[in-house]
C-alpha cells in the first residue's frame, strides 16, 4: 500500500464529535477533500458553511456537505459518529440498542457510495458496534474498526508525564480492551522513554495503589467531562484525526484500536482494543503482544463483557 493522493475523508453526523473531527481534520490537514453528512439539513449546512469560512487559514483541505448521502461517493475513509448521545450516568454499552439500529440502516448506504473505503466507527459502544458494522457490511475486519482505546490511551499518557514531569511523548503505554467500564492499562509493558513505568524512579517510584488510581481515573475521564459539559468531543476530535491519517498515509502506526478478533489470545467474533498495525489497508492486531498474567484475564473479562452486550443484541 502507500500514501493515497488527492484523499477524501467522510464524517457521518454533524454533532458535537463529528463536527470537532472535521475541525481537527481541517487544521491537520489529514485529508484533502472533507465531507460532512447529517439528516439534519440545516444544521450539517451551518457546520459546513461554518468551517468553510476558516479555510484561507487551514492549509490545501476543503470541505463540502449536506443531508444527501451521496455526498460520501468516492472516500477513501468514513468515520461514524451519528448516534444518540451518552447521557449523564449512562454507560456506554446502555446506548448499544438505539445505536446498533440506526447502523444497520447506515452502514449498507455507506458501503454502497464508497465500496473501498475503511470505516472507522466513533459512536458509542464503539466495540459493540464494530462487530455490528461488520457484520451488516460483509467487510473484512480490518476495514471496518473502531478508534476504541486510542483516546483513553491519551488520557492515560497525558497523565502519567503529569506524574512523572515529562512530555506526553515521551510516555509509552496503552489502555487496551473494551472502550468502557472494563478497559485497562498494560502496565507490564509501559515506559518512560527506554525506563519501564515500573521501574522508573525519576524523583518518585509509581506504587501500586497510585497506578491503580490513574487506572480509575483514566476509565471514568469521559464521565467527568460529560457530567460538567454533557458531551466529549475535542479530543476525540482529534484522536480519529490522528487515526485518519494513519490509513491515509498508509503510516503502519501502532494504535489500539478496536477490530473484530479472530484467534488473538483465544478471542473470537468479538471487537476490543488491541495494539494494532493501522495503514492503508485498515487495522492488524499484532498477535505477539505480551500480557503479564493479570492482564490476560482481564483481558479475557472484558471479551465476556462484550459477548455478554452482543448476546443482548441477538448477536
């Protein structure tokens, strides 16, 4: 594979993430061409008029859109963010029911206009509905994925160098598993630069106790800002932007996103984070990834909390 020119990048729904994805598209320049779908024709066209107005300021993209699917013809990558909203105390697999109905309408409508596309899914439960994407599409897996734990891994980096005093960059570490309630951080394998986290000692060694803390806190970040704000959305805007431009530049970038697993540590038929190869072609699992003990069976849990949210489906 390589870098696809002249790229265009579809976003589905004109909410607050959708719209904060496209935002940070424009300003990352991360496709050439962006387009903006929502049933909601005055207010898709108000984004759009919107954002196009800041374009002398964001580089070569441009932007168009409307309440006409037909707009996503030709994309190289669509991203799904139209759903209902996760509400105040609401868990995200709660939202699984509605979510999964307005995909398996979506997703055909989608594949139809833009047959070689890789779909990447925002809407939450994302893992839930990435096994019902692929399902209703008939894709293989590694095109269709979710961006699952890559925002959460953000959160856990973002803290962890606020701890440690260093740059966010230079923390090394993943949350893989559901997006949600039963994610959790790979300790066994995260570093500071070449230090691993469970040796370094840079002005403090981490304990347990406190690990466990930042553990909690990154899981429970996004109720946080729901509870003060009612939604999420810019850096999830700008964490699908990143993925975007893993596929479109065809990177081969490590990230934990979540596919449809087919045999990794015993796990099949079911979507959870993992870290996986993301590049033109979709998302790859990298199969040798390493779990200490405890990991594995947390692992393992949050797979049966999945398949336990797909049964309620009928899936």
């Amino acid at each position: 594979m390589s870098v696809i020119e002249n790229s265009k990048l579809s976003i589905i729904g004109a909410g607050s993430v959708g719209t904060s994805l496209a935002y940070a598209a424009l300003i990352r320049e991360s496709a050439r061409h962006i387009a903006l779908y929502d049933i909601k024709k005055s207010k898709v066209d108000a984004e759009v008029l919107d954002l196009a107005h800041g374009t002398q300021f964001t580089g070569s993209s441009d932007i168009v859109g409307g309440d006409d699917i037909d707009v996503v013809a030709g994309s190289h990558v669509v991203v799904i963010t139209a759903g209902a909203n996760q509400a105040p105390g609401q868990t995200r697999l709660e939202l699984a029911g509605t979510n999964a109905r307005i995909l398996e309408s979506l997703m055909p409508q989608l594949v139809e206009r833009a047959p070689e596309a890789v779909f990447i899914l925002v809407t939450n439960p994302c893992d839930v509905l990435t096994v019902v994407a692929q399902q209703v599409s008939g894709l293989p897996a590694e095109r269709v994925f979710a961006s699952g734990t890559v925002l959460d891994t953000s959160r856990l980096r973002w803290k962890l160098a606020q701890r440690a005093g260093v740059s966010t960059a230079s923390v090394h570490a993943h949350i893989v598993g559901e997006h949600g309630d039963t994610e959790f951080p790979l300790w066994s394998s995260a570093t500071i630069g070449p230090v691993p986290l469970l040796e370094w000692n840079g002005g403090q060694t981490f304990e347990v106790d406190e690990l466990e803390s930042i553990a909690r806190d990154t899981r429970d970040a996004a109720y946080a800002v729901i509870e003060g704000k009612g939604v999420t959305n810019y850096a999830i805007g700008l964490s699908g932007a990143r993925i975007v431009e893993a596929v479109l530049n065809d990177e081969h970038a490590v990230m934990p996103v979540s596919t449809v697993l087919s045999g990794f540590h015993g796990i099949d038929g079911v979507a959870l984070s993992v870290p996986s190869i993301v590049d033109a072609g979709g998302a790859h699992p990298l199969a040798e990834t390493r779990f200490s003990t405890l990991e594995e069976e947390r692992l393992q849990a949050s797979a049966e909390a999945l398949r336990t949210s797909l049964a309620a489906l009928g899936r």
